[in-house]
C-alpha cells in the first residue's frame, strides 16, 4: 500500500492507503473528519469541497495520493476555539442552512470566492460561483444573502486584524 | 412577542453543529467492527433470474457473506408492504403484489436488488460483486403508465391484471355530467406530471447492528419517521419483536418524502448484520439512489372544468393514470387519490367534482410522495384550468378567480374536505401588490422591444396539511393513526426536555419547539432542548411528512406543557402554603393571587423532585407529562404565487426575473425558518417546470441517471424571492398553525407553466419546459415568425 503524507488542519498525518482512496475517503474514514461530506458520484455537487494548498477543491475529485505534501484544510479547521470564522457566522445568521448538509461545502466554497473575488459580492457573481454546489433545502436565496454578509464581516475581521 | 418566543426569528439552535462540520449524518457514524455491503442490482428492467451463482465471489478477499432473495425467503423475513389500503370502485381490494427486500425468482426494474455482498471494506464488497453470476431470462418491460394497461402490454405481477393496482374514483359523476351538458363553456387539458428523483443531499444509508446477548437489534437510518420503520420492519417484515428494535435517525440531511419509506436495504442490513455477527452499514451512492430511492409524481391526466354565465365554475372532472411504479411503496397509494383528488377545488366554489383514478405497475422503481405529495399534481391541474380557461374566455385572470373563490368559511367541498379559514382574496391582492402587476404591460413592451417574451402566470393554491384526524383517514384506509406525541421532562433544575414524535431533518424544530416552551413556561431558550428521532428515547411518534410537524406535533406538545403547568401549580401551592385555585402562573412566575407571595419556575421544579412539602398521599413526586394530540380536521394553507419570465424566441431559453409568495399559514412560529421553506419549495416547483425529469427508455434503462443528466436547480437558475404572508389562524389546533413545508413546491410548477404559455400565447407545454421545448413550442405556435 502506498504511503502519503500531507498535513490536514494544520497537523502532519501520515498513513498507508490503498491506491484509490480519494481524498473525501481519507479525511471521513482514516481522519474521523466527518464534517467533509459525499453528496454525488460525479463531481457535481459540492458538498466535499476542501481547500488544497489555499484553493477550493472537490475532495471527491483527487486520490489522496495526488494531495502528497499539500496543505488541506476541512471545514472543521475554520473556527477558532468557540469563535466561528465570520462567513459561518452569516451563514447562522442569514439562516443559510436547513438540512446542513451541503453547508461545509458551501462555506468552504465562500471562503475560497471571497479571496479570490473580494468582499463585495453582488448576488449575480455568487450564483454563478455557485454553479459548481447543489443544495436542495434553502433554494439558495439565503445562502447567497450569506455570502454577500460573510464576505463583508470577512473584510471587517481583516481590517481589525491589520489595525492589531 | 419575547426574543425567543413565538413569532420571533430565532436564529437556530442546531446550526452551530452543521456549520463547524459536527453534524452527525448516518454515514458519519461507525460502529466498532462495522462491516461495508454493497447491494447488487438487476440490470434489467424486467426479467426472470433463473439462477445465482455466488461460489466464486464468496472467496474472495474480505467477504463474510454473499446472500440472495433465496437466503431471505429462507428465514421467512417478510416483505416491504403499502400501509394504505385504496378500494376500487368496484369494491375490490387495491392488488399488492409481494415485494421482497432482494428480489426472488423475478426482477422487476433496472436497479431492482438480487443479490448482497458483505465484507470487510465497500472495496472489496464491490470486487467480489462482480463475481456474482446471475442468470437473467430478460422480458419485455413497460414504462409509460399510459401504455401499461394495453392489451398485450408486459405483465409485471399475477396478481395484477392490465399492470392495474386499483382503479378508485371520488365525487359525484352524474352531477357532473349534468353541470357539463349544461355548460357555456368547457377548458380541456392533457396534462403530463412529469416524473421526479426527490433527490435530498444527503443520500440514504443504514447501519444494522445484532447483539447476540441481549437479541436487540439497532438501526441507524436516514428516515423520516423512525417509530413508523421499527412498526413496520417489527410487524411486517418480522424482523423482530418492536420492543427488541430500536431505531436511530441521527442528522438527516433532507428528506422531501423520500426517507418516509421503508426499503429494502435498511431490512437487509438489519438482517445481514445478525448472519455476519458484525454491525452491517450501507451508504447509498448517488448514481444507486437514482435507481433505488422512491420517485415522485408521474401522472398522466386529462382534465376538464365547465363554465356556466359570466366565468362562473359549475364543474370538474378528471382521469388519471398514476405510475406506481414496479411495486407499492409505503404510502404510495394515499398520494394519487386522498391526497389528490380531495385537493381539485382549488380555491373555488366548485359545486360538483368528478375524479376517476387509475393506478398502475410499471417496470420502474416505486413511486411515493415527494414533497407535496398529490398536492402538487391537484394544483397544478386546476390552476392551469383556470389560466387556460381565462383566456379562452377572455378575462383576466385574476377576475376569473376571484369570481370563483370560496369567500365564506366553513366551507364543503364536493371532495371531501371542509376548508375551514382562509382569506383568498387577500393573499391575492397583497402578491400582485408586491409583484407590480400594474407595471407588468410596460415591462413586457420594454421586453419586445430588445426582442424578448415576457410572461406573467399566477397560481393561486390550496393544499392540505397537517395530516390528519386519525378516524377520519383509518375510514379512507390508512392503516396507521396520524396523531402525534410529546412529553415534556422538566429536570429538578428546571431546565427542560421536550421529546418529540416529529423528526426535523432540515426544517429546524430544535428551534421553534424551543421557541414554543420557551414562551409557556418563560424559561430562556436555552434552557430547552429537543430529543427526537430515537424510538428508545421518544415512546412512540408518527414523523415528519405533509407539513403536520407544526399543527399536529406542536399541539402535542401545547397538550404536555397544560399538563406540566397543572402539576407545577399544585406543587407551587403546597411550596406557597396557598389554594391550588390561587396560584397564577406568568412569565415563568408562580404567585398567590392577590398576596406578594412568589416562586420562580426553578423552584418549583426542584421542589417537585424533593418532594418535602407534600406527601406521597398528596401529590406523586415528579415533574413530566405526556400527551396525545390528534387534529380534528386538516389544516388548509393556501396563497397566491406570481411568476414572471423572459423567454429568448430564438433559443427558448426561459429567465424568471421575479417571483412573488404570499401565503396564508396561520400563525407563525419561527418566520425565518418559515420563509426558508418557502424558498426552497419554491426551488423544487421550479425544477419540476422547467428542468427536471426522469425518463426511462422503452426498455425500462434509466437514461436521467445522475447529476449530468437529471438537471437539478442551481443558484443562477433561480431569481431572488419576494415572500410575504397573511394570515387567518387555523381554528382546528390550539396555536392556529398550519404548516409550511409544502406550499412552494405546490404552488410553483403552475405559475411558471402559466407564465410561460403568457408568454409564447400556446398552451402546447408540457413539464419540463426546457429550452428545447420552448423553442419548438414557439415555433409550432408560429411556423409564420419560423420562417422569417
Ligand atoms: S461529492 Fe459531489 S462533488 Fe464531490
Ligand atoms: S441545506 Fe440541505 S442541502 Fe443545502
């Protein structure tokens, strides 16, 4: 069995897997980080995005093997303590979950936009970055008003941060 | 109205756990020693097995078991059963045929299980599968549930003859045919409802778990009513006894319908899980659960609503064909006529119905309610009557419809239900307010002048919900009660367990049940949580299906909480040294009236499990009370939705560029959460009309089989949405609720179709209307604007 090596929330792990274990099977089975979740078979659905090396990725779509010496990052890495991270805050906020289960993938999703679009979002550039996750609860009104929210408490965060 | 009370937008309790990943959904759980199983299925649609060999995938790597139909039959575990028993007009029995978890002897649609493998990881379950050889004597197979009753069409079950289940009919046919003889005008229609995968995120799963010492078994799955899975798999299937099951519904991830049912593989991991020794898990892949998970609508209907002077409805009819698909689902009968046919008055006075329903077995996966259930298909028949027919007649639609509503209260319909509130009119005026139904002639001439269609379709819909006054369905063949239950625990600290019969999975009841004890007992939100979804810990409870959990499962706990109230004070009396009849209980406060004598609710609640200021002979010690709630009648939602389009002629793609709801739910509880199930309602209704279908070719293959080709909603297909309410409280239950979660999908395909048609001036649409089909309907409509 091959070995990997890769560092996940921040820690090292190390571990034998079978050559076609994904990276979702890896983080759910051999990490216990069950908060990445399998919604589809065909990449479609977003409910397993990660962040790899700082970009959004579909953890459904890699073999762990290809994750070699990177940097992921689940959803259970975003709060700090008891502080939630601001785009999980206005996803609480703006009531932007029902079932939960498409949640972290759409917040890791929003995460992953606001660095790479700024945090001012108007609602068409959020529905269209939306194309790649599926939910079926929320009709994705809230969850794109969430967005827009988190990304501006993202801003303040960053700006009180940098005042520090 | 307090912060956390009723009517307050409480953000939710449960939302902590899902947004920092700690949701505990069935596939996050694993049980020490958890075998994997993966379930083997027919290939084809219809065909005989006349064989299995499975000696060469039970030595492969890591398999504990290989077992088949044969193995079940075997240990004489029971079939999958339909709890709803429906007459045929003429008198006969609905024809259920037998449904074993993995099918024996015969497969009846692609996806159909026929054999199991167990073994220590999915991986090699999934290798030795293909080691399976199955003999298969392939027949022919029908799919279209107007076809399937044809002479010479392919017989699925002996017991059904013409593939027909039951052939039912509701209402009074020769008022009918006398108000159609006598008619001014009559509207016709063909309408195809088209079929749908409910499709929740998270997909099913299962885990079975045997304990040979105690003889318990456990099972973990994502269902929608846990109690109703245990009564079943316990009574039925005969798994074991009820009081030797429990049954687990952790986080569900979604449900619309399709976790009420009882399938064939959370039987088959119980069963599994007792011949391995091991605990036993499934977890449905997304590409399986297209085959395997129950599907929803797929009626084929002719409809026809009689006019008599001046736009006024004298009559209804209506024949439809129901696909039930290969074999009776749980409630799959109840859908296309209790909760169907009842619904086709609409909002109207409609002095006579007529309603004759078909329903058939084809070789497709089971049909069962998707949400709305029945509802959709009625609404969706009688509001597209109503468009059609006002521009037949060339009146406003609007008009149309306010001539015909119902306007007093109670009010019989010729279909069974007695509508008992509602303010139609209202609804109506506020939606066309907020949608700028004045401003609609302008924006359609600004719309031409860029070259696009622009169309405004309304839906004026009523559903019923808050199902259901127990006698009244067991008449109409429900084989189960549908009341709910509640006990509230106060704990000696006076904190407080409510354990509910309803299951949220999604909806957010460990907030707005917060939100209704909070308001009673005046104790802070915090101070409550809610247990549902686990048989051991609730005693018994009927689920979360039909918009009930509010209007029947509140009002259970409405019952409780009068009887913890009563008891409290009679222990605040002996605390006080007051009359029980002077004790006055406010704001979480017990006070003897007309003294300055007080004690707060924590008091009481300690000094109720102390028990020192009163004797055994007095009053038990204790502090928790349960309670039975069964609604006296329906609760009838209703509203007024408005959508408007854009369609491109060239392409025939179509834009909604506003969507107005006004509904009427009675009281609200919680109005974010209520607001975000009308969103997401809306989403579904908006799929159904314009992208989603199931489609099976001629041979029964599924050609709609995941997420590439079945088109589900995403966030760019739907505009932002305008929702607003009015409300008449509902006067059957003690909070006047009743119930959301159905509405959208309800009231949304026939707004769109309405709209559309405005648009393109045919009415030649079926669902879903793809950009294709717009365009060929533009086109047939204008072979004159084609050939420019
Ligand atoms: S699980 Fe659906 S995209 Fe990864
Ligand atoms: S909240 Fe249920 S799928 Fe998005």
């Amino acid at each position: 069995m091959p070995r990997v090596s890769l560092t996940v929330n921040g820690k090292a792990v190390t571990a034998d897997v079978e050559s076609r274990t994904l990276l979702v099977q890896f983080l759910r089975e051999n990490l216990r980080l069950t908060g990445t979740h399998v919604g589809c078979d065909t990449s479609q659905c977003g409910c397993c995005v990660v962040h790899v090396d700082g970009r959004a990725v579909k953890s459904c779509t890699i073999l762990v093997q290809q994750a070699e010496g990177a940097d992921v990052k689940t959803i259970e890495s975003l709060a700090v303590g008891d502080t939630l991270h601001p785009m999980q805050e206005a996803f609480r906020q703006n009531h932007g979950l029902q079932c939960g289960f498409c949640t972290p993938g759409m917040i890791m999703t929003a995460v992953d936009l606001v660095a790479r679009k700024g945090h001012d979002l108007d609602d068409k550039t959020i529905r269209e970055e939306l194309e790649g996750n599926l939910c079926r609860c929320t009709g994705y009104h809230n969850i794109v008003k969430s967005i827009a929210a988190g990304a501006k408490a993202m801003a303040a965060t960053t700006t009180a941060q940098a005042a520090e | 109205m307090s912060a956390t009370g009723i009517g307050a937008a409480v953000r939710r309790k449960e939302d902590y756990r899902f947004i920092t990943g700690k949701g505990q959904y069935t596939d996050d759980i694993s049980r020490p020693g958890q075998t994997h199983i993966h379930f083997l299925r027919s290939p084809h649609a219809h065909a005989k097995i006349t064989s299995i060999d499975t000696a060469s995938a039970k030595t492969m790597p890591g398999v504990l078991a290989v077992l088949t139909g044969a193995d079940l039959a075997g240990d004489k575990i029971g079939n999958l059963i339909c709890g709803w028993m429906i007459h045929s007009k003429d008198g006969t029995p609905m024809k259920m045929a037998p449904h074993p978890a993995i099918a024996h002897g015969k497969a009846c649609y692609a996806g159909d299980p026929v054999a199991v493998v167990i073994a220590e990881t999915l991986g090699q379950a999934r290798d030795a599968a293909e080691k399976i050889e199955v003999d298969y004597e392939v027949l022919p197979a029908v799919v279209d549930p107007a076809k399937t009753q044809e002479a010479g069409a392919p017989q699925i079950h002996e017991v059904a003859p013409q593939n027909t289940i039951f052939q039912w009919h509701l209402g009074e046919a020769a008022a009918v045919d006398a108000a159609f003889a006598s008619a001014k005008h009559v509207t016709k229609l063909d309408i195809v409802n088209n079929r749908l995968v409910p499709n929740a995120m998270e997909p099913r799963a299962a885990i079975g778990e045997y304990d040979s010492g105690t003889q318990n078994f456990t099972l973990w799955n994502t269902t929608q009513n846990p109690h109703v899975a245990r009564l079943v798999i316990a009574a039925f299937v005969g798994m074991a006894p009820e009081h030797k099951l429990r049954v687990i519904a952790p986080d569900v991830g979604g449900g619309f319908g399709s976790k009420i049912f009882i399938y064939p593989e959370e039987v088959v991991c119980l069963w599994a899980s007792k011949k391995v020794g091991r605990p036993v898990k499934w977890v449905c892949e997304r590409a399986e659960a297209f085959l395997a998970d129950a599907h929803g609508r797929d009626h084929v209907t002719h409809a026809e609503l009689a006019f008599g002077e001046g736009g006024k409805m004298t009559a209804l009819r209506a024949k439809t064909i129901a696909n039930l698909g290969a074999y009776m689902s749980t409630f799959s009968s109840s859908i296309p006529t209790y909760l169907y046919a009842t619904l086709l008055s609409g909002q109207y006075d409609l002095p006579a119905i007529y309603c004759e329903v078909d329903a058939v077995y084809t070789n497709t996966v089971p049909v069962d309610a998707y949400r709305g259930a029945g509802r959709p298909e009625a609404t969706f028949v009688v509001e597209r009557l109503v468009e059609v027919a006002a521009r037949e007649l060339h009146m406003d639609p609007v008009e149309l419809r306010r001539k015909n509503f119902v306007k007093s209260f109670p009010h019989q319909t010729p279909v069974i239900m007695n509508y008992d509130v509602g303010d139609y009119d209202a609804s109506m005026r506020k939606a066309m307010e907020i949608a700028d139904v004045n401003g609609f002639a302008a924006r359609r001439r600004e719309a031409e002048k860029r070259g696009k269609l622009r169309g405004l379709g309304y839906s004026t819909y009523i559903e019923a919900c808050g199902i259901a006054p127990s006698q009244a369905v067991g008449s109409l063949g429900a084989g189960v009660g549908l009341w709910e239950s509640a006990e509230v625990r106060v704990n000696p600290t006076g904190s407080v367990e409510v354990l509910t019969g309803s299951h949220s999975h999604g909806q957010g009841h460990e907030t707005t049940f917060a939100q209704l004890v909070s308001e009673r007992l005046g104790i802070p939100i915090e101070n409550v949580s809610i247990v549902h979804g686990d048989t051991d810990k609730v005693q018994f409870g009927m689920g979360t299906y039909g918009s009930r959990s509010g209007a029947v499962g509140m009002s259970a706990i409405v019952k409780a909480l009068e009887k913890v109230e009563a008891k409290a004070k009679k222990v605040a009396s002996h605390l006080m040294e007051a009359a029980e009849s002077d004790i006055v209980f406010k704001d979480g406060q017990f006070t003897v009236a007309g003294t300055d004598k007080s004690a707060a609710w924590a008091d009481v609640a300690l000094h109720a499990y102390i028990a020192h200021k009163f004797t055994g002979a007095q009053l038990e010690p204790g502090l928790k009370e349960g309670a039975f709630y069964d609604p006296t009648n329906f609760t009838f939602p209703a509203g007024c939705h408005i959508c408007e389009v854009e369609i491109d002629p060239e392409t025939g793609s179509t834009t909604i560029v506003g969507w107005t709801a006004v509904d009427d739910f009675g009281t609200i509880i919680n109005p974010m959460i209520v607001e975000g199930q009308v969103h997401g309602g809306i989403a579904q209704g908006v799929g159904q009309a314009l992208m989603e279908n199931a489609v099976y070719d001629k041979d029964g293959q599924l050609m709609s089989g995941s997420f590439m080709d079945y088109s589900m909603p995403r966030a760019e297909n739907l505009p932002p949405l305008k929702i607003d309410t009015t409300v008449t409280p509902c006067p059957g239950n003690p909070l006047g609720i009743k119930g959301c979660g159905e509405a959208g999908a309800i009231a949304a395909p026939a707004a769109v179709i309405n709209a559309i048609t405005d648009a393109i001036r045919t009415e030649n649409l079926a669902m879903p209307a793809t950009a294709p089909a717009v365009w060929a309907a533009v086109r047939a409509a204008a072979p004159a604007l084609a050939a420019e």
